[in-house]
C-alpha cells in the first residue's frame, strides 16, 4: 500500500510528540564478529576452558542441553516472551516436518542440539514475491542447528494455524536470545584471563556488543563454525574483545584493539531515539516517491538496511528492489577478526545499527542547476561515536536523465583504526531477459555462467569509464560505472567484488530479509554471495538476473588522511563530533 501525504503528515506528528528521553533500544544486534590466528592476550589461543566445569551457570547450561537431548523433540523452546501469538507461532513451527527437518542426524537419526532463537512480527522485507496473507498474520520464526551451524527461518499464518515458508541457510547464524547474551557475559566476566587483562574484576554491566557473532581461527570459531560471541570492554584507548564459544560454553581467545587516541572524549549526542516512530511509519508501512519522472517505494527492513522497490523510470520498470544485506568489518589481515553488522529497523529487528530517525529526500545540484534527488538514510549505534560503536549512511540517487546510484558509506568510529569495511550490496532489476557484458579493451564480452570479479588498477575500462554493460531487454540496459574516487563525495574508490548470479523465484536467496551470508574477515571473494552460485555456476544468459556489489574501503585515522573514521574535537570549552564517511557504490547509465 502506497503511502499518502496524510500519512506522512502524521508520521512527523508522530516525531514531534516522540519521547526523546533516550528510552532503551529494544533491538536485538546482529553484530558478527571473526577472530583468528592467536587471539589470546598473551600470544596463542586458550587451549581449556578457563571456567571451572562447576560454575553455577555452566552447570545449568549442560544439564538443560543433556534434558533436552533425551526428549522426543531436541529443541530448546523461547520462553521468556509469553504473548498468545509467540507460542502459537512457536508451536506451529515446531510441528512443522519441513521446519524440524534437520533437528535429527539424517543418517544415525541421533538427536541434535537445537534452540529457538527468535520469534517477530513478519515485516514486509521477510515476505517473499507470492506469499499473501491478512495484516497482521505472519510471525517469523528463527531456529538454530549447533551442530550444523545451520539457521532455518519459517514464517507462520497464526490466523490459518499453518507454515507459509520455510528456508534452511546452512553456515548461518541468527540473533542470539537475551538467555544466551547473558550466558556469554557470565562467562567472559568470570573467566581470570579477562580479569588478568584488564587488571581488574569486570562487573556484569561493563561488556558491550555481548550479542555480537565472532569467529576464531585455529579454534572451532573459525568462519563461524561454532556460535561465538564478543563481549568487549573498552579501556582507555583500547577494546578488549573477549571471544566467547556458545556452542562448547567457554572462553576461547582474547584480543586488543585500538580505538583512537580521542576515546576516552566521547560526546553523548542529541540524537533523538525515537525507535517506535520510526518502527510504526517506516518498517511496517511501504512509503513511495513520485518526482522527476522516477516512482519508487522504499521501507527500512529489519537486518538489510533501506530497501528500495518497484522502482520505475518514466513508466518503464527498472529495479524490482535494492537492498544492502550485510556490512563485513575486518580489524586484520593476519589474524582476520572483526564482526558483521547488520543495519535495520530499530525494533524487533535482528540490526546491530539501526534507524533512530526517518529517511530524508534532497535535491541533488550541479552548480545552479536542481539535476535530481537523493534518498538517505543514516543508522547509529546506541552509544556512537564512542569506541567499538558505528555509524553507516545509505544513499540513492535519481537523476533527471535516467541515471541512478546506489552507493554507503561507513562513518566511523568503530573498534579499530586498522579496519576494512567491506558492505554487500543486491541489486535486482526487473525483466527476465537480462545478459551481462564486461569491457575487454576494445569490445564488450559476454558473461556465459555465474561468477565473480575484482576490480583492481589493471581493471580495464570502457573510454567512458564504464566496467559492465547490462542488457535488461532487446534495446534496453545499463551501463555501470564502478566507484574510482569520480563521484565527488571523498570516496577513494571501491575495489569491488562484482557478482552475478541467476534469481530463483522459487527459493529465497536473498528477496526477503537475510540473515548474514558471509564471514566478516574473508579477503577474498568469499564474502556470502558465491554461495548462490554453488556447486555448479548456472547460465545467466537471457534470464533473470542478481547482481551483487561489496567495495571495499579501509579506515584511517592519520592526520590528513583520515577516512571512514568519526572523532572528537575541543570547542568553546566543549568536545564536538567531526566524521570523515567512506562513501562507495556503482552508477547505471541507462543505454541510449
């Protein structure tokens, strides 16, 4: 449903009137986070568990599991939300063949260790082309397999009692539970190497970003392999992250990162935490532009950022939507840790950023001339620009020509000056007689099966700059243009990882909401996409066509030169904030 000028105008009604007292987030972060070689404070991995195998909390975990384990059904229920529509949904799911399909060995039929994770309210980013129901009806159900470190994620009618879809991700890892974030502080605030570490004795309430995945090399963490988590804490200029394995129940590794010489200077900002606002006029309800000649819908989903959708250009459907699905933050090249965020909805929202305030529409100007507009939206940490919290901005532009960007950018500070942030971008025009072309030095070759390329400085370019061609039709198609630092917004180019994949109507790879598809710290192409594109690459001639962008942009914080990077400064006896964005993203250049 389009939304109207009366809606928007009670939208803003909305904001004015909000609470801005701060009211606590009621978000669940899906923060991940990678770590590996030695990330032991002292030079190599904890071999044991630093916990004695008799902590209260420990001990309560296992005898729960080995429960469990006995009954006819190995799954651990979510409890501690007790509304009608949460149970039934629950328990529709779980009795769900399909659903349930992995909580079993397939071939020993031995029980598996699997734990419901979160059940929300569906949004209109987890509901896929075809899927009908009644407002109000669909509940989204997440359940974790540890033993195949496998997410499946089924959305439920609660009016027709019955499953509508279910998808099963495998080397996938949902929003931990409020019982889990507590387990993990328990166990990182007990355990004598954190305390040894920071040289004191951590209490319950100092750890943040405690629901944050992470993995570990050379321990089960690596590549997420294992349900691992960070709670970190943050001392003077640097960010201990304590790296806590979910699935065996113990500490496995520490690490220091620096957070900037201004870090203990944080400023506590006026932005206005108006989650519900936003929640209510932007996440539930689809809004629509009509200007220039371009018609779009857009809605803040929960975990893949500002959505774009149905958008057309003067009558003529170009995009079915676009999205960024992840934001993949390396602090190493060598130990390879860091986490994967997720930005979205400020509410029952699987976002570690999130939205506080609504999307902005501006004019986009060359000199005097008004040449199109711009569609924005920012997402903050609760706490940001203090250290280990971020900032990211997503930007479209439409242009009065035809043309359209879609680009981000990371604003800084994060948990490390040494950081490589690395955002995955879907794009998914319309039509489904589409063909890709890159530029071969002196004509344009076509693209046969689906695969993966990046942009280097060897890359060749056509003389106008462009990388690719995409045909959408027998006349009609885009040129596109990569991020090489021409675009006029401090970006420095985007080294980007190119993707085209085939879109398979009949499966979910990526329509709806996706949980995060990629480890945070992979240098290579690996960064989610090249699982749809497994075992065997399909043909992506005249078909319908994926097309997924991940630049990639290192932070700086060296006088002069710094980069994806936010800091304080000292002004008339008070610290303000000064933020340096990274921006990147492709422009398309429709084919005259």
């Amino acid at each position: 449903m389009r939304g109207s000028i009366l809606f928007n105008i009670l939208c803003l009604l909305l904001f004015l009137s909000a609470d801005i007292s701060g009211q606590k987030l009621r978000n669940s972060s899906r923060k991940i986070i990678s770590n590996s070689v030695y990330l032991a404070a002292y030079g190599s991995n904890l071999t044991s568990n630093s916990l004695t195998d008799t902590a209260a909390f420990i001990v309560a975990r296992k005898n729960q599991i080995h429960t469990l384990l006995q009954a006819a059904l190995p799954v651990k229920l979510l409890l501690d939300r007790k509304d009608e529509n949460t149970i039934l949904a629950q328990q529709i799911a779980i009795s769900d063949s399909f659903f349930t399909r992995y909580i079993f060995d397939r071939t020993t039929k031995k029980p598996l260790w699997n734990e419901i994770f979160g059940i929300f309210p569906a949004r209109p980013g987890d509901i896929r082309k075809g899927i009908t129901a009644l407002p109000g009806s669909l509940m989204r159900v997440e359940m974790y397999n540890y033993a195949l470190n496998l997410t499946t994620i089924g959305l439920v009618n609660i009016f027709t009692q019955k499953m509508v879809s279910v998808d099963h991700y495998p080397d996938t890892q949902p929003d931990i539970p409020s019982s889990l974030v507590e387990l993990a502080i328990n166990i990182a605030i007990h355990a004598p190497e954190v305390e040894k570490a920071l040289g004191y004795k951590p209490s319950a309430s100092m750890p943040i970003m405690s629901s944050t995945k992470t993995a570990l090399n050379r321990t089960k963490c690596e590549r997420s392999q294992h349900l691992c988590v960070a709670p970190t804490f943050v001392k003077g200029d640097r960010a201990l992250w304590a790296i806590v394995d979910l699935t065996d129940n113990r500490l496995v590794g520490l690490r220091w990162t620096s957070t900037g010489k201004d870090a203990d200077k944080m400023v506590v900002t006026e932005r206005r935490l108006q989650n519900e606002t936003v929640a209510d006029c932007y996440c539930e309800k689809i809004n629509s532009i009509d200007q220039k000649g371009w018609k779009i819908d857009y809605i803040i989903t929960a975990s893949d950022g500002l959505m774009i959708q149905n958008v057309t250009f003067k009558n003529h459907r170009i995009l079915n939507n676009a999205k960024l699905v992840d934001w993949h933050v390396s602090y190493s090249g060598t130990d390879g840790f860091g986490y994967s965020d997720a930005v979205g909805c400020p509410i029952f929202s699987q976002a570690a950023v999130i939205a506080t305030e609504p999307p902005k529409i501006a004019a986009i100007m060359e000199g005097d001339q008004e040449v199109g507009f711009m569609l924005e939206q920012q997402f903050f940490s609760e706490r940001w620009p203090g250290p280990c919290n971020y900032s990211y901005a997503q930007r479209y532009f439409f242009y009065n020509d035809g043309r359209f960007r879609v680009s981000c950018a990371s604003i800084g500070r994060g948990c490390g000056n040494n950081g490589i942030y690395r955002p995955v971008f879907r794009i998914a025009f319309a039509g489904n007689n589409q063909s890709l072309y890159e530029w071969n030095n002196s004509d344009w070759k076509l693209w046969q099966t689906e695969q993966w390329q990046l942009q280097t400085a060897s890359t060749r370019y056509h003389p106008d700059g462009y990388q690719y061609r995409l045909k959408t039709g027998e006349t009609a198609g885009f040129y596109i243009e990569p991020g090489k630092g021409q675009f006029n917004d401090g970006g420095r180019g985007d080294q980007a990882f190119f993707y085209i994949t085939k879109n398979h109507l009949d499966k979910d790879e990526g329509e709806a909401d996706l949980v995060t598809i990629g480890p945070c710290c992979n240098t290579d192409h690996r960064q989610g996409p090249e699982k749809f594109m497994e075992p065997i690459a399909e043909s992506v001639v005249n078909t319908d066509l994926v097309l997924w962008y991940v630049p990639q942009m290192k932070n700086d914080d060296t006088p002069g030169s710094k980069y994806c990077w936010a800091e304080t400064y000292y002004e008339n006896g008070v610290y303000k904030i000064k933020t340096y964005p990274c921006f990147a993203g492709p422009m398309f250049i429709p084919i005259k």
